[in-house]
C-alpha cells in the first residue's frame, strides 16, 4: 500500500507537468497561426 501512494505522488506532478507542457505548446501554436 506504501508503494502505491508512492507512485501516486510521483505520477501526479508528472502528470500535471506534461499537461501544462501541452497545453503551452497548444496556446503557442495557436497564436503562431492566428499571427498574433
């Protein structure tokens, strides 16, 4: 069970770090096409 909530806690700032990660590439690429 201790191993388990170990790798929750180290999956969730992963998890958290890719997503913001794409979602800034996702913003990025939107202004680029938009010309902003």
């Amino acid at each position: 069970m201790g191993k388990l909530l170990f790798l929750i806690f180290l999956l969730v700032p992963m998890v958290e770090i890719g997503i913001f990660i794409v979602v800034g590439q996702a913003i990025g690429l939107w202004l680029t096409l938009g010309g902003v």
